[in-house]
C-alpha cells in the first residue's frame, strides 16, 4: 500500500457519496508498500444492507502502478468469492450501481471492507502456524474459482527487471549484486519446476498483508497480486516472507517450521512439492529482490512510501541457494510423546 495519487476533501467525498456506505467523515492515507494508493476511511450514519450506524471503516484503493483495470473483476471477485467460502478475507464494497469498481480521473478505484486485527512485526511460531493454515484455506477454498489470471511477476518478469536495472544500476546497490543475480536467473531457468499441482495463490502473503488477534488470523488482505500459478510456490512465497528478520540475515527454524506444519493440517504437501520447494524458494527470493530493486531506482522522490531494501531479500536468495540449507523443508521429525 501507498500514496502515489492526491485527493483532496472534496474529490474523496465525491468518491465514498457514490457508495452506499454513509457520509465521509475522515480519509487518512496509508503509506506502506509500493503499488497502489491507499486511505483508510470512516463514515457515519446508516449505509446499505449490513452497514451500521456510526464510524464504518473501509480501504479505499486507487490502482497505480502494475495494475490493468481489465483485470479488475479477478482480484475483486476472488476476494467475494473466498469470503463466501469462509476465508478471512474482505469483501468488496459495491456502489450504488453495483459495480465492483470505479473511474476517477482515468484511474480506477475500489471501496474494500475493513477487517479488524494488527500486522505482526516479530511472529511466533504459534502466530505463523495460524498463518500457514490460513493459506491452505484459501488454496483449497479458490478451488472452484472461475477466474482465470497468469502470473505477472514469473521467472520471464524477473528476467526483464533484471535487464532493466542493469549490471551497473544492481551493483549500485551492492557491488556484489549483479554477480548473484545472474547466477541465481541461470539457475532458476534450468530449474523452475513445470508439472507441479497449480491453483489460484495470494504470491504476496508478507506480515503487513494479515491481520491477527494474539494468535488467530483475522484477515488476510491486498490481493493484488494473485493470479494461478504453482501452489507450493505461495507456500515458498510465505517462507521467504515470514521465516526470516526484516534484514534477511537471521533465519527461524521454529517460525519455518510452524509454517508448514501449519499449512499441512489443511492440505498435506505431496513428495514432488517438498522435493521442489528449495528452487521455489529461491524464485521467491529473487522476486521480491527484483521488484524491490526496481523500485529502488524507480520510486518518485515524492511518493509518500518508504523504499524497500533489496538486500533483504539478497541474502535470503543466497540462503535458500547454500546447499547446507538443503534440508530445510523436510518433514519435521515427530515429537517424541513421553509418558
């Protein structure tokens, strides 16, 4: 999340009166993340069917970049679609039209259902564990989703963004940069797996996109980045994301652990996933290293939005690639039940 686009009172009074959701009463930007414009809104008085009396709150989203409108209707109908099945997710506020989304200036925009819960910055193993069996949740939930999308940020993105950068532009930020990078691609192009089971994935489930209270999750959110693609690679997705310090330079054996222990109570991986989950890791790693790199050169000095390290996720690639850490996904040993 974040703030590219500014809209004053007025605009943003213009946007919410065309929901049926109460008058606006206040509008603060939201400035994590690094695609799309966020405010977090209140409104008052009584709005449309299941709406309350007294200080609603709603996301309010204006799509910026990376974002085709066109593919508007699966991100929104996916999040109506696990939320009916049960899942943690917010609903889609419709206007009084009952469109899903709307126009502003040429940018299209969404009013997103508020979930209570904070972000956890330090997880404990029994947080994440709740986490990993959310995700299950929401694999096995999506299963008769109709929507169809490709994923947008595959090994062929992460190609191009390298190029983009540049050798000189990806040792800028470190000199030993570029190195691991085109290492690291050669390797992923030899390796990425093609015959794993596939359904719809979240591919972004970092701690800022859940919401809990203590150790339950209460929402998973900014789905913006789902599309079909391999299903144990949201699972590495998640272990990059969550298995790790922010700095990428200590690793939790007992948070990845939980993880997928967690995730295996819903849906059990298969031999062929676990064998695999190395080099999907890997490709995770360098996902996030690349549009983070990216970002890094390419983010307006006015964007109210913090940059994100690349080198965080640097080091997670170079962990996931030492082959001392090739055992990491194997089953957890029993615990030995003592009388």
């Amino acid at each position: 999340m974040a703030v590219y686009t500014q809209l004053g009172a007025e605009a943003l009074a213009e946007i919410i009166a065309a929901f049926d959701v109460g008058q606006l009463t206040s509008a603060k930007g939201i400035a994590e993340g690094v695609s799309n414009s966020n405010w977090l809104i209140e409104t008052a008085g009584r709005g449309g069917a299941g709406k309350k009396a007294g200080g609603t709150r709603f996301i309010l989203t204006m799509y910026e970049q990376r974002m085709d409108a066109a593919e508007l209707p699966f991100f929104l109908g996916l999040l109506d679609h696990l939320a009916a099945r049960g899942c943690p997710v917010p609903r889609t506020i419709h206007d009084r039209d009952n469109h899903a989304f709307r126009f502003h200036e040429g940018k299209a925009l969404a009013l997103i259902e508020f979930l209570p819960g904070v972000s956890v910055s330090t997880p404990s193993p029994a947080q994440v564990r709740a986490v990993g069996e959310a995700l299950a949740r929401v694999h096995l939930a999506a299963g008769d989703f109709a929507g169809k999308r490709a994923n947008s940020l595959g090994l062929v993105e992460w190609q191009a963004l390298a190029k983009a950068c540049g050798r000189d532009g990806l040792n800028a930020i470190h000199p030993e940069l570029a190195a691991l990078v085109t290492r690291e691609l050669a390797a992923l192009a030899r390796h990425w797996p093609q015959d794993l089971p596939r359904s719809v994935i979240h591919a972004d489930l970092f701690p800022d996109n859940v919401l809990m209270l203590d150790d339950a999750v209460t929402g998973l959110i900014d789905f913006y980045f789902a599309c079909n693609d391999i299903t144990a690679y949201d699972v590495a997705v998640t272990h990059a994301a969550w298995c790790f310090s922010a700095d990428g330079r200590t690793f939790d054996r007992a948070v990845s652990d939980a993880l997928l222990t967690g995730y295996e109570t819903m849906r059990p991986l298969s031999d062929e996933e676990r064998a695999e989950l190395p080099i999907l890791a890997r490709g995770a790693a360098m996902r996030f290293l690349m549009t983070r790199a990216y970002d890094w050169m390419n983010t307006p000095g006015d964007a109210m939005v913090t940059r994100k390290d690349p080198m965080a996720f640097a080091r997670r690639l170079e962990f996931y690639a030492d082959p001392i850490n090739v055992d990491l996904f194997d089953p957890c040993p029993p615990v030995p039940i003592r009388n």
